[in-house]
C-alpha cells in the first residue's frame, strides 16, 4: 500500500502499471493478487486509505483547542494552504480519481464520493457548531470553495488560493 500510495499520488492512478507498484513495493506478482485482484481493487482500497488519511488530517488541523466554531470553519482554508504547501501534494488525489474513473458507478469514483460524504458530514458539524442558518447552503457552497481552491491551486500552484477561499468562506459566514 505504501508504494501504491507514492506511485498512485505522483502519477495518478492510470499512469501507473501493476508491475511498477511491485517493483517498488519488491513483492512478488502473486503477493499483489492475493491481496488485491485487481489494480482497480488496489486503487479503491487506495483512494479510501488516502482519504480517512486525510480526514484524520483536516479534523486535527481544524479542531485545534481554543478555537471557536467560527475559527474552525475558516481553519478549514488554513488546513488546505498548508496542504498545497506540502511536499507531497501533486494535485488533489481524489479530484485526480474522479477524473480518471468519472463513471459514478466505478468503485473507485465511490470512495472518491464517500470521501466526499464525509468532508460534507464534517462541515455539516461545524456549521451546526457555529449556529449558523441555512446550513445545508452554507455547507454546499464551503465545499466548492475548498474544491474550487484545489483545482486552481493544481493549474496555477498553491499560492494564493485557499487564502482567496478563505477570505470568500469568512464573507459567507458574516452573511449567514
């Protein structure tokens, strides 16, 4: 897993064979099968791992001690900076496997949609935290800004815009 979760982040899911998985993990053919049947397989078990990774992850950056509801919902953009920041960041891996699998029904587009599911479950938390109204609007339109933050952040780098999402997100919360 840990050499499908380097090959899989760097190179994406498709631009990565078996052979180069197994060579980098230096397991025999047979090991990888018996684990996974397929690559597909190895990558949906990939995209879940990396995503309860990163859950764990956002859910410790935000809910640092001392914060209020209001700070948190803003540390959200604070988090997704510093993961741009990070050296291992290559573009957002479930953007990048939704893309690469867009059928809704592939089951490695569905760990992308539970990842999703949960990123949505915790702003749901937060927003009803702060006590804001129109929650489920609010919520909605967080996770555009985080995802719109990400995709820009992919083409032109990750200088500037979680910062642009964050000042957009503390707009929103003044309004609601």
């Amino acid at each position: 897993m840990d050499a499908a979760f380097e090959c899989f982040n760097f190179d994406g899911i498709r631009g990565v064979s078996a052979d180069t998985i197994i060579e980098r993990a230096d397991v025999a053919k047979m090991t990888l099968y018996k684990h996974f049947p397929t690559k597909d397989a190895l990558a949906a078990e990939y995209v879940r791992a990396r995503s309860d990774q990163w859950m764990r992850w956002l859910i410790h950056r935000v809910m640092r001690p001392g914060r209020r509801p209001s700070q948190q919902l803003l540390a959200l953009f604070d988090a997704l900076e510093e993961w741009f920041k990070s050296d291992d960041y290559y573009g957002c891996p479930f953007h990048r496997a939704a893309a690469e699998f867009p059928s809704l029904k592939h089951p490695i587009h569905k760990e992308v949609i539970r990842n999703k599911h949960e990123l949505r479950q915790f702003l749901s938390q937060l927003v009803a935290s702060a006590g804001l109204r129109k929650r489920t609007a609010l919520v909605n339109k967080l996770l555009i800004l985080m995802a719109g933050a990400e995709v820009m952040a992919n083409i032109e780098g990750p200088a500037k815009h979680a910062r642009v999402a964050r000042h957009t997100a503390s707009h929103l919360l003044r309004c609601s």
